[in-house]
C-alpha cells in the first residue's frame, strides 16, 4: 500500500512534537496492525526552533507568522502529502499557513471540535496556553456550534503557563498532576462535561490514567486524523 507522506511542523516546543511523533507510531500499530517498516506512513517532522514564542504563546506575531509559512513551504517542497502541526496556539495563523501551500494542513481545533460533537457535549473546560485563549481559538470555533467553552482565570492560567513551562523543559511530574486536576475540578462545578486539552504540552503533564474525569487530547486527535489520511 502506497500511503500520504505526513508533514509534521513541530518544535513548539520539542517534546510535543516528539510526543506527536511516537503518537503516530503507535496508533499505525494499534489501528492498523503496523509491524514491518512498509506498514507505517513516510513522515517528515520539522522541528522549527520558533522565536517570538513562549510558554504563554505568541509574543512577536509578525516574527511567529513569517516563521510558520517558511515551515510549511519547507515541508511542501520536501515531499509531504499533507501537513499537521504539534501546537494549538499557532492555528492563530492557520487561514495564512494553509493559503501559502497547496497541501492539506489539518486543523487540529476543527479536528477536536469534531471529536466533542461526536460525544454529544454541550459545555467543556479548556486547558490552554495564554495566547490561545486570548484569541479565543477554541471558544470561537465551539461555540459556532453550540458548545459552551469554560476558560480559565488568571490564578489558572498562570497555573497552567507553569505546567507548559515545567514540559518544555522535561521537568513535569506529581505537582503538575495536582495542579491540572485541581483546575478541572473546578471546571466540573462549573457544569463541564470534559476538559479539551488544547495544548500540547497539556498531554505530557496528564492524561485519562490520571482522572476520572473525560480528557480529549488534541495530540492524540490529529494525530488520528492524519494518520487515517496518509492511507486514504
């Protein structure tokens, strides 16, 4: 079987990416039954060293847009079929990345807005870096459809940017875990019927062995998703 070539723009930061990677690898063998190297999809990953960007997003936009277009255009002209990208904030740009390529780039808040339809949500917590809910990335586009988004305060999301933080430099661990969850339970008073973890570094820090409270992990989503692509 001949499959898509997956191009992955990650670097942002670099242990997400990483993650999203093995995701991949992972999912081929566990949907698929991948075993032998012809049984998984070509992939590219370019691991963009992004500056103007941080653990609380954007802070150069014009620097953080110029950057994400050469990476795209990059993983075009080396060969790749479609394109996702290992960071939530950056879809900012989506509209401009995707118009730059004449490839598929999956979006992977229209993929996890997908996923929470599925499941027939109404309200949901968002855990989230700074810059994301300041553009209002995932509020805008669940609530097209319905979905109430909750968001965090400002004690929680400074929370939250020093989980991001803690990931991006491997340094995670148990205070992570009671931080994260402590904000979800206080999203489930509020009447949310899951957390969207809508950054991805989020996933390094906790996932559904953690919690009997419902997570949808972004990474895993797209990652789904292109791989499902890559063999169409």
């Amino acid at each position: 079987m001949k499959f898509k070539t997956i191009g992955i723009l990650g670097g942002m930061g670099p242990e997400a990416s990483a993650h999203l990677y093995q995701k991949m690898i992972k999912y081929a063998q566990i949907k698929y039954g991948a075993v032998q190297d012809e049984d998984y999809p070509p992939i590219i990953l370019y691991s963009l060293p992004l500056d103007g960007f941080d653990e609380k997003g954007i802070n150069n936009h014009q620097l953080v847009k110029e950057q994400l277009i050469k990476g795209v255009e990059k993983l075009e002209l080396a060969g790749c079929d479609l394109i996702v990208i290992a960071c939530n904030t950056v879809h900012y740009y989506y509209s401009q990345m995707q118009d730059a390529v004449k490839i598929p780039i999956l979006n992977i808040v229209q993929e996890s807005l997908v996923q929470v339809k599925k499941n027939g949500l109404d309200k949901v917590g968002l855990f989230a870096s700074e810059s994301t809910n300041e553009l209002r990335l995932y509020e805008l586009a669940f609530e097209k459809e319905g979905i109430k988004v909750i968001l965090p305060n400002k004690n929680q999301q400074e929370k939250l940017n020093a989980v991001i933080e803690k990931v991006m430099g491997g340094h995670q661990g148990i205070s992570e875990i009671i931080s994260l969850k402590e904000i979800a339970f206080n999203f489930m008073l509020q009447g949310a019927q899951a957390i969207v973890m809508g950054c991805t570094e989020i996933p390094l820090a906790i996932n559904q062995t953690h919690t009997d409270i419902k997570l949808f992990d972004t990474i895993e989503i797209i990652v789904q998703a292109a791989v499902d692509f890559s063999r169409r």
